[in-house]
C-alpha cells in the first residue's frame, strides 16, 4: 500500500491536539487536503476552525498553539504556516518529497494502492441495458463510468465485483420476440406489420435473416407458445451476443452476468414479497399488494402484486437487491441512466422496508449525452432505430478517446460529446495532451540507448531540486494515492481524469524547459530521467484506472 502524506500530517495533528484539548478532540472531523493555490502550502488543515467552537478560542490563536508543537514534531517534513484566520498549511521539504518518490520505484504497478477500503465486499451494477437492442452512446457513458469506478475502488482497497442485470422477463422481451417473429415472417413474403411498441431498427431485420439462414421455414408451422419461445430466447441472446462484444471491445468486462429470469425460476421474488411481509409494511388494497413506500419519502406506495396475481418489476428488482444482499455484500452501487431518476425513493424505500441497513445501497444517476457533428446534435432512439450505436463511435473516434471524453466530467451532468475535437491528434484533444505525455518519455528513453547512456545508475538518491519544474511534477507524482483515496470515497472517476491532465501539463512545462539528456552533466540526467521514470509509471497507472492505453509513441 502507498503511503499517504495526510495520514503523516493527519496522525501528528491529532497527536497534538489529543494532548492539548483532551476530550474535546472526540469526534473532531476536521480535514487534511491539497491546496488549490500552492502559494498557500502543498496541504491545508481547517482543524483550529472546528476546534474553536469547543475550545472557546479564536482560530488563530489555536493555530498557533498547534503550529509551534507540531514544528518540533514534523518540523522535519514541512515548513508549517498559519494562513487568514486559522488555516495551518503546510509546505513540503525537497527531501521528503523525494522520500515519497521511492514509492513509485518500489510499488511499480501497485502505486497508488491505498487501504480506505478495508477489503469491503462491494458490487458495482452498471449498464443493464434491456437485450432489446445495440448499445447507444449514452449506454457508453454508464459503462465508462461503472467500469472506471470499479478499477479505482479496488485500487482503493475494496473487494470489488462487476456485475450486469439481464432484463430477461417481462412484456418488453414479448415485444421484442413478437418483432423478430414478423420479421422472420416478412422474408417469406407474408405481409405483416410490426407489433405497436415493437422494435423497429434494422438490427431486427439482421436477426432474422440469422435466424432463417440456421432455421429455414420450419419455424411457421410452429403453435404460439412455441414461436414465443423461440423468437424470444433467439432474438435476446443475439442481442446480448452483440451487447457483450461491444462492451468487451470497449474495455468493459464484468464479472457476474445475472439473468432476471432466474429470480423468477429460484422463488426469489417469492421469498422477497415474503420478507416485506414478515417485515409489516405492505397491505392489500383493491386486489394488490402494496408496499409502504411513503413511509420512507416516496410521493405514493407502490404495488407490487397486481390484482391478476402477477409480480410488478418493482417487485423482482426488490427481489434482485435481496438476492445482492444473501450473496454478501456488505455495500452495492446501481450506475442508472437519466430516466430512472425518479425510482430512487422506491428503491432506498424497499431497502429499508427489507431490513437493510440505509448505507447497503448506493444510486449514481448518469445524465445524457449529445453528439455533435459539425455543432449539430445527433437524434438517439432505440425503438424507432434512430439511435447512434455505441459501436459506431467508437470505431470513429477509437476506445480510448470515447472512454476518456466520457469521464472526464461528473456523470450527474449532461455531456455533450464533439467529435470533431476528439477526433484531433494535437494538444487541443485532452487524450492526446496525456497520453503524448507518455509517448513523451517512451521517446526520452530511447533516445538515451541512442546516446549509449543507459548505463547510467538513475536510482541514485537526491536531496533537493534544481528548480520548480522539477519539485511541482515530483509533488504531482506524489499526490497520486491522495487522488486515488478521495476519488474512491467521492465515487469520482473524473478526479482521475483531472489529476492526469495536471500531471500530463506539469511534464509538458518541465520537458520543454530542461534538457533531460545532458552527457556533459551525467548526474543532472540521472536525476531528470529518474523523474521522468517515475512519471511514466504514474501516468501508466493513472490510465490503467481509467481503462485507457499508455502508448508508447505517437
């Protein structure tokens, strides 16, 4: 595991404040963070803030008391100053900032590995799209973000499993069935028309010729309950067949592929209905069962057995989340797209109801996305055929390019994709500025084999910098496990993104304003290319977490 500076200031902090204020420091949540202003330290604490509320003293005037202890105690790693009212910020030392760097060296892949996490048992559920058609684009903004969340959580210490629900029951599968069945029949001249609600993308056309190239016409003389059958299980599984490739090809593999079918087939539903009940909060009211949503802030109770005795959806999405539950988790996270904003208080209603506690489930709404094309909007949608595949996009602009655009916002705000820029292969492209950052190195360090200068020890040990270039890349690569741990907490993939822009532009400035291959000053090239090695590896495990490639040149 890396270590992290805020836990060295954090653990001294405390120290002295536990020594000084006794009691009051139970439950004192204060902070240890980054500066956005490095004029004003590397880290900044906001604890003499909390503790004057209790202590009856001003900000600074416990500030200071703080200050002048801790420099006798961590003197040694920081230069520690006292800011506006009582902030303490701290200024890191070039020998401790090299200290940290050893890390990266000794850590390789795993820098960056925190242990926030405890080894909790947790799963992420994302994407989940009905197998009634292709991936759209804003399918592939849930799967970036579900993926990149997963890679950072285990980064940051938790057990962590990847899981798709398959939408496999229900009319929407009839529907979908009943359209492959007129299509199927359309190729053998019968005039049919497609079902009201039916799918109409040209996908569907693809699966039937499919079908009647393996099947011929012996499919029409079938009863109805078996072309059901059969037009319904072939038309998901094709349609999954091709949801699973496109994921796969877009870095996307999950680890569990759960079928809504076996809820019905294994009585979960039945013994989830049964444990709401055990539980006291449903009624029956005019033939239904209900569930007291309202209870826990629903505008309305929900049903969840109809009055012909058929289970709503709600009521086998109860009983998937009760399944989650039985299977172990101790924490699961739904990724959800924008039309479901308004199923969250049923869901958090039924966790309660259920018996769980409030903190087993986490909702992340992932907002919609716009293709622009010449500054204009492209028209998504599935059932007309009108959508934009995922897979188209990404064979235009490429995996890694659609992943990054994807992430590097808040996915709680909408995005508007331009495909004109991120089709460009200059510093304007946010992925081409990091990932050339990497190509960069890559480039430095052949051409020191050029030079015949590979034998040169660069893991020799230094203790200062030779200008500021140098010492805000060398506090960027240690700022690395710090990002991972808040990115973790926060559930923030696009900290990421943020942190390995700044790290790609710090590179760039100290790049094009050093020489790094000097054969005339043989220890000043070490001591840059043992930056420059550190860089790699950190820009190479930054990446990693968001699914993207480090390429060697470009």
């Amino acid at each position: 595991m890396s270590r992290l500076i805020t836990d060295v200031i954090k653990e001294s902090l405390q120290k002295v404040v536990k020594e000084q204020y006794g009691n009051l420091f139970e439950e004192l949540l204060f902070t240890v963070e980054p500066t956005r202003d490095k004029a004003h330290g590397d880290f900044a604490s906001n604890i003499a803030f909390l503790l004057s509320k209790k202590a009856r003293k001003s900000p600074r005037e416990i500030a200071n008391q703080i200050v002048s202890i801790l420099n006798q105690s961590i003197g040694h790693i920081a230069t520690i100053e006292i800011a506006g009212g009582g902030f303490i910020n701290f200024f890191l030392k070039d020998h401790i900032i090299y200290s940290f760097m050893q890390d990266i060296y000794q850590e390789k892949d795993e820098y960056g590995s925190v242990h926030v996490g405890n080894n909790e048992k947790m799963q992420v559920e994302f994407v989940s799209v009905n197998p009634t058609g292709p991936l759209h684009v804003g399918h592939g903004k849930c799967a970036a973000f579900g993926d990149a969340l997963a890679r950072v959580l285990k980064k940051a210490g938790f057990i962590v499993e990847k899981e798709y629900y398959i939408n496999d029951a229900g009319r929407q599968i009839d529907l979908l069935g009943l359209t492959l069945e007129c299509r199927y029949k359309q190729l053998f001249g019968e005039e049919i028309e497609i079902p009201e609600g039916g799918y109409k993308g040209d996908y569907m056309i693809d699966i039937a010729q499919d079908l009647k190239k393996e099947k011929g016409d012996t499919l029409l003389s079938l009863t109805k309950d078996e072309k059901n059958e059969i037009f319904n299980s072939y038309a998901v599984s094709k349609i999954l067949q091709s949801i699973q490739k496109d994921l796969s090809d877009f870095q996307v593999n999950f680890d569990v592929w759960f079928s809504e079918k076996t809820l019905y087939q294994n009585h979960e539903v039945e013994k989830a209905l049964n444990q709401l009940v055990k539980q006291g909060f449903t009624y029956e009211k005019d033939g239904a069962l209900w569930l007291r949503t309202q209870q826990w802030g629903d505008d309305k109770d929900r049903v969840l057995v109809r009055e012909n005795g058929s289970p709503t959806y709600f009521a086998s999405d109860i009983a998937y989340h009760f399944n989650k539950w039985q299977r172990g988790f101790e924490r699961v996270i739904d990724i959800w797209g924008a039309d479901h904003h308004g199923y969250i208080p049923r869901m958090k209603a039924a966790v309660n109801a259920l018996g769980l506690k409030k903190e087993f489930l986490e909702i992340f709404i992932v907002q919609f996305v716009t293709l622009l094309r010449n500054g204009q909007p492209e028209r998504m949608s599935t059932r007309q055929g009108e959508f934009i595949p995922l897979r188209n996009l990404i064979n235009e602009v490429g995996v890694d390019v659609a992943r990054y655009y994807f992430l590097m916002r808040d996915p709680a705000t909408h995005l508007e994709f331009d495909i004109e820029q991120a089709k460009k292969t200059s510093m304007d492209n946010p992925v081409y500025y990091v990932q050339y950052a990497y190509a960069r190195i890559s480039s430095v360090f052949r051409e020191m084999e050029k030079k015949d200068l590979s034998n040169i020890k660069i893991d020799q040990k230094h203790e200062s910098f030779h200008n500021e270039q140098e010492k805000l890349l060398a506090k960027n690569l240690i700022y690395f496990p710090e990002v991972v741990k808040r990115s973790a907490l926060a559930r923030q993939p696009y900290m990421i993104c943020n942190y390995v822009t700044d790290l790609a532009g710090s590179f760039h400035t100290f790049y094009n304003n050093n020489r790094i291959l000097d054969e005339e000053n043989l220890e000043l090239t070490a001591f840059r290319l043992n930056l420059c090695r550190a860089t790699r590896q950190v820009l190479k495990n930054a990446l990693d977490l968001l699914g993207i490639s480090a390429p060697e040149t470009m």
